[in-house]
C-alpha cells in the first residue's frame, strides 16, 4: 500500500488575526475566478471577456446597477433575516416559504383596504402586514424550538414546501380571494394603487431598496447597542452564562426566529408593492429566500457586511443573467460561476477558523500521541 | 392523408421560403406568392435580428424542445442565426433579460412561457421599434380588469403579439387512438394545473375518446406542477391503481408513460414524438410545430410589419400536429384518425362540434354549433365522462 507521506493538520484558532478577516474574503473571490477562468478557457471561452461583461451588466452599466441594488432589495431582507436568526446560532432555512407568506399577508392587506388611503400610509401598511405574515409562518417552529428544541432547520423548511402550495391554492382555486374574479385564467388580482410604487425613472429600482437599507442598519444597530441585542450574544456565547444571569433564553430564541421570520415576509411584500402588485405563482420559482441564506454565508453572517454581499450577490446574478444575451456564453457558465464565488468563499471560512498547516505524516502521529 | 397534407404543406413553405433564400435568381420558377413575399422582404435579412427567450433548456424532449425546433428551421429557412436565452424566470428577471435583448438591437423576440407577458409588455412599450411574440398569451389579460397594468385594451403595446394554438384538435385525435387501445373504457389523464388551456384539452381528449367507445371515462389527477417528475409518477400510479388502462397527460416530462409501461398499459404523451421513452407503451401524442409560426412572423417583420393579433394556430396551418402511431393503434384506428384529421383541417369538424353536455348533463354547446374562440380560451368546465374537478 501506497502511503502518503504528507497529512493536512486543522487546528483550531482561538482569535482570527485581523489581517486574515478582509485577506480570506478577497482571496476567496479571486481563487473563484481563477478557478472560473480555467473552466472558461478549457470550454473554449474567453474569461476576460466573460468577467468584463459580467462586470459591465452587473454594476457598470444604468440598467445592469440599478437591476442589481432593485434584485439586492429584496436579497439584503432575505440575507439579514437569515443572518439575524444565526446570531443566537438559530438556523431559519424557511426564509423562502416566510417570503410566500409575506407575499399573501402583503396582497391581503393591499387588496382588503381598497384604495382610500395615501400611499405613504397605505404602503407601510402592505409592508407590515407582509411581515407579520412571515413572521406567524415561523411562529409554530420558534416555539417548538423554544420549549422542545425541536430542530428549526427541519420544520423552517419544511413549511416552506406548504407555503407553496398555499401560493398555488390561493391563485388556482376559482372563487379564491387573492385571484382576478374577471376571467377564467389563473391571474393575481392586482392590489390598489396607493399600495403600487413606481420605480425610478425608466429602471426597474423602487424606492423599497432603501427601506431595506434602513432595516438592514437598524438590526445593526439593535445586536451591537441594544440590551435585546447583548442579550442575544451572551445566549450565543454560552446559553448557560445566560441562565446564570436571568436571562430568559427561551422567550429571546422566539423573538429572534420571529424578527428573522418578519423580514423575510417584508421582502414578499416589497414585491407586492414593487414590481409585481399582485401575487404572482411565478415567484416561488425564483428561489429569493433561499438566495437570503447564500448573502448571510457570503457576508459571514455578519450584519454589517450584508448590504454588500446582497449588492455583490445581485450583481453577479444579473451580469450572469446578461451573459447570455451579450455574449454567446451558456447559461451554465453563469451559474457556475456564482457557485463558485459562493464555495470559495465559504471554503475560505476554513483558513479563517482553522491555521492549516502540512505536515510530515511522522510528525502527525506524534502530534496525535502528544495530545 | 392527414400526413400527406401536413406534408404537402410544409414542402409548399419550403418551396416558397427555398426560393426567397436563393434570392430569386431564377426567374422562371417563381411563383407569384413567393414574387410577392420577396418584394417585401428581399432576400437580405440583415436588419432582422432575432432572439428567443426559453423557460427551460433546447434539450428537455418537451415543450422548449419543440420550439429550439421551430427556431432551427427558421434559421436554416433564412440564413440567419437566433439568439437563445435559455433557463429564464418568469418575472423582473425576464424583463431585464428582455431589455438587454431589445438595447442590444434584437427587432424580433419569442418568449415561450405564459408568465412573460407583463415583462414583455413593459419592454415592449419601451422598444417601439421592435416587435414581440408571447407564446401562449393571450393581450386582454394585460388590461386592468383582469388585474393587468393597462387601463383599456387600447393601451396595450401594440408591437406586442402572441401566438398559441388549437391543440384540442389534436387531444381529440389523440382520444380516438385512446378510446379504441382500452378494454375497459377507463381512461386516466395526468394533468399540471386546472386552467382553460389544461382543461381543454382533458375535455377534446374526452370526446374523442367517445367517439370511439360512448361509455369511456377519462379520471383525471392533478400535479399542480409543469415539471415534476415524481410527482407525475404519483398521480400515474394513482390512476392506474383505480382501474385505468390508458394513460394521458399534460405534462413535460415522460414519467407518465414510464409509470404506464411498468403494468403494461398504454400512453398518450405531449409535446414531442418520444415513441423511444416506452415504446410498448406509446399510442401517440398530441405536438407542436411552431416553425411556420416562427418563419412567417420573421418574415413579416422583415417586411416591416409587427403582427400583433393573438395568433390561434390549428392543424389546418401545421402549428397543432400528431405525432407517430405506436404499434398498438390498429390500421382501422389510424385510418379513421386521418379522416377525422382531414375533417378538422378542411373544417367541416371541430373537437367541440356540439352537442357537448357538461359532468352534470347540462347542455354546453348546442347541436350543430361549435364555441366561439374566447369560449375555447376559457373554458373552465368539464365535460360529461371525465371524473375529478376541474376546480383542481
């Protein structure tokens, strides 16, 4: 038997040095398109053109930045409401079906007030409603998870799949309320139009973006200087510190998974008063929240960095999406190269947790029999 | 005879379009229609510039599959080459991608899905010089009252089309062959989503299936779902456990016809000709060819025209077409399937050819008459001899 002379070791770092924080990323995302432009090239692609139209209809362009920050609207609610739960190290994996929900909840309440109030009342109303929407989606698995511990990977994501069906139910059953009682075809019927925005000029940005960068700062603000927020790192740090302190774990974990459940209902919503206005049984093809899952691992969970990495996110989607039309470029190259900007990225979590070093196989044992 | 004709005629296109790609040059041959389409269009298709937006893949043996064909014969027809978007959502998405299209100077674009269209109208409305096909769409449903954005029908681009077609005319063949392969008169149908379009479809299969056998049933399950192949398996299995022993579907995929051939009964596929997936189990299936669609449209265009009414293409222009008989529909059946086909395209039948009576034995279409096209489009009940809701 052939025996390989070499073993890589982890160990585990107890602090990250600072330099390594900013290094990890940014080496991350050029490993990713060094890796992307062999693949290019070995299908016959040229990478440098493929990065700069990519680039160019991503960010560089009116249309291709105002379609990214109009995509990372709804991806920067998705992204903080999964990396608002992982604070407390709670997984919400059903962002996408709370989104469903936040798309009913938003239409309801734009549908049922009719059109008597102004549109700055009418749509913080549509947007809230969508929230509390999402957030009762998630209400069953917080308090399970809260007094059982049942696991909310599992049941977080596993109502997603009746969130869908609720969508399918409420456009394709005839009679139904959220559908256009004129025809015969399945269509959303349309919401009043104080609860419509327009968009800015001829893009398709809707003033909604910075709702989400307010929401998105004042999480920020509410896990760094809030007593709600310490609360939340002391529980995450060591849950029994936190009971010794008086601090109610159980009640804390359900407002968490709530507040996390009402933000993925807001980006349904912002759809609602956004660029659709009704429901439309397309969306739950499109996959929003769980793209709020691949922001919140881009930025590491942390919730200062998830406006960028929504924004980062959004715009390799839409040049990659553009690929195709520019350029002579497949699908499937676009799309795998996002994948690869995201597995890089979350493979360079491992130099910045572990310090990584080869050592000789010798040396390994001995390692092993010291410990 | 139904091959014959739908033969004749795409040779006849050929022809036609074969000598506009020549350029005309000898004289003697041409034919008045093609002196009069050449003058229009020339043979220079340089400023045409066309692209296709699909929902899935060129490869998928189904519904994206059938038009990349009609999009290869267009190409081959003209000389030009047409850009493919493929794998493109419904929604804000698709109208970036189709802006994108429009500002890179495509003049002629296809989607091929029923959720392009508030997407499309919207580039539309802001690419005046070009020209845009909604495949299976249909204009009155961007009006306001039926929860669109435009307030009248008027207001609605009028650079936009769309294009669909009459596959009742060959579901209700598809029946016959049905009808005449079940011993027992009991027929399944795996069905997407119980809309007029589905439904439609579940009712001419229906009737056809009785034209063959009066007491044929057609138990019909639904997916809720265009692309699902486990679930599609499961609603199969559903239908034959209760007794069904042929199956047919409006699906994409083939798991219908695999579930049926695992206990020997018979299928009745959708979209393309995949006699391969279950040989044993295949009867035939209702298709498309969109190509007379794609290369008459490119055609206009390069005319400097935009069609902009709602296409209904039928087995008389070849857009609706049947694809090949399995072994076991006898020669009595095919016979009796092309007359009934010859029938349908010279026009002195149609699948809806009353009278047609509902599930509850109400009267729908009266003797001797058949619907009007918007009744077609939106139909929403069942008729007699299907069992299920078409509520969904």
């Amino acid at each position: 038997m052939m025996r390989i002379p070499f073993r890589v070791v982890f160990e585990q770092r107890g602090e990250t040095p600072r330099r390594l924080s900013l290094l990890v990323p940014l080496a991350s995302v050029l490993a990713a398109l060094f890796f992307g432009a062999l693949f290019l090239l070995a299908t016959g692609y040229s990478p440098i053109d493929t990065y700069t139209n990519m680039f160019r209809d991503g960010f560089a362009s009116f249309n291709g930045i105002t379609d990214t920050l109009a995509l990372s609207t709804v991806l920067i609610c998705t992204g903080i409401s999964a990396a608002f739960a992982f604070q407390m190290n709670l997984y919400n994996i059903g962002g996408e079906g709370q989104l469903y929900l936040g798309l009913i909840g938003g239409a309801w309440a734009g549908i049922a007030l009719g059109d008597h109030l102004p549109t700055l009342i009418m749509v913080p109303i549509v947007l809230l409603c969508g929230a509390l929407a999402g957030a009762a989606w998630i209400f069953v698995p917080a308090f399970v998870r809260s007094r059982l511990g049942t696991s909310e990977i599992v049941s977080t994501l596993l109502l997603t799949y009746i969130g869908a069906s609720l969508i399918k139910h409420v456009i394709y059953t005839p009679d139904s309320f959220f559908r256009n009682p004129n025809t015969s075809f399945p269509q959303g019927r349309r919401v009043a139009d104080s609860a419509s925005l327009d968009s800015f000029g001829s893009s398709r940005l809707y003033p909604t973006f910075f709702v989400a960068l307010i929401i998105a700062g004042a999480l920020y603000w509410i896990v760094k200087r809030t007593e709600f927020g310490y609360r939340i790192n002391v529980i995450s740090d060591s849950p029994r510190a936190a009971h010794y302190a008086g601090i109610n774990a159980r009640r804390t974990t359900i407002w968490v998974m709530l507040i996390s459940g009402a933000l993925s209902g807001l980006a349904g919503a912002m759809l609602i008063v956004g660029p659709y206005g009704k429901i439309e049984p397309s969306i739950i093809t499109l996959g929003y929240g769980y793209a709020g899952i691949v922001v919140a691992a881009l930025a590491r969970n942390n919730l200062g960095l998830i406006i960028v990495s929504g924004i980062l996110f959004s715009g390799l989607r839409v040049g990659g999406n553009n690929l195709q039309v520019t350029t002579d470029t497949p699908i499937h190259i676009g799309v795998m190269l996002q994948g690869a900007i995201l597995l890089f990225a979350l493979g360079g979590e491992a130099f910045r947790r572990y310090h990584i070093h080869v050592v000789r196989v010798q040396d390994a044992t001995a390692r092993k029999a010291a410990v | 005879m139904r091959k014959n004709h739908i033969k004749g005629f795409a040779l006849a296109t050929a022809a036609v379009f074969g000598l506009l790609a020549c350029g005309g040059s000898d004289a003697a041959t041409d034919t008045t229609v093609a002196e009069t389409m050449e003058t229009e269009a020339g043979d220079d298709y340089s400023m045409l510039k066309v692209a296709v937006v699909y929902i899935g893949v060129p490869d998928d043996k189904g519904w994206t599959y059938q038009h990349e064909q009609g999009i290869l014969e267009l190409e081959a027809e003209l000389g030009i080459e047409v850009k493919r978007v493929e794998n493109v959502p419904e929604g804000d998405e698709a109208e970036a991608i189709m802006e994108g299209l429009a500002a890179e100077g495509y003049n002629l674009i296809f989607a091929t899905s029923f959720g392009y269209g508030t997407p499309m109208a919207r580039v539309a409305a802001k690419h005046a010089d070009g020209c845009f096909q909604w495949a299976t769409g249909a204009k009155f449903l961007l009006t306001s009252e039926m929860g669109g954005e435009y307030a009248t029908f008027g207001d609605i681009p009028a650079n936009l089309g769309t294009y669909f077609g009459a596959a009742e005319e060959a579901r209700y063949l598809s029946g016959i062959a049905a009808g005449a392969a079940s011993p027992t008169g009991k027929l399944g149908y795996v069905a997407a989503f119980p809309i007029p379009e589905v439904i439609r479809g579940i009712n001419a299969f229906t009737l056809g299936a009785q034209s063959v056998n009066p007491d044929a049933t057609v138990q019909v399950s639904w997916t809720k779902t265009w692309f699902g192949p486990d679930t599609e398996k499961e609603s199969a299995e559903s239908l034959l456990a209760a007794g069904a022993d042929v199956l047919a579907m409006h699906q994409d995929t083939t798991a219908t016809g695999l579930a049926a051939d695992a206990v020997g009964a018979k299928w009745v596929g959708y979209n393309s000709d995949v006699v391969e997936a279950a040989p044993d189990a295949w009867l035939t299936a209702p298709t498309w060819n969109w190509a007379p669609y794609y290369i008459q449209t490119a055609l206009a265009v390069a005319g400097g025209t935009c069609p902009s009414d709602e296409y209904y293409g039928s087995m008389a222009d070849g857009m609706v077409t049947l694809g090949s008989f399995g072994t076991s529909v006898d020669e009595d059946t095919q016979g009796l399937i092309a007359d009934t086909a010859a029938a349908i395209i010279d026009g002195s039948f149609a699948p809806f050819q009353g009278p047609v009576s509902d599930q509850d034995g109400n009267e729908v279409v009266a003797a001797d008459t058949r619907p009007e096209l918007l009744d077609l489009l939106g139909m929403s009940y069942f008729v007699k001899g299907v069992i299920g809701s078409p509520k969904g």
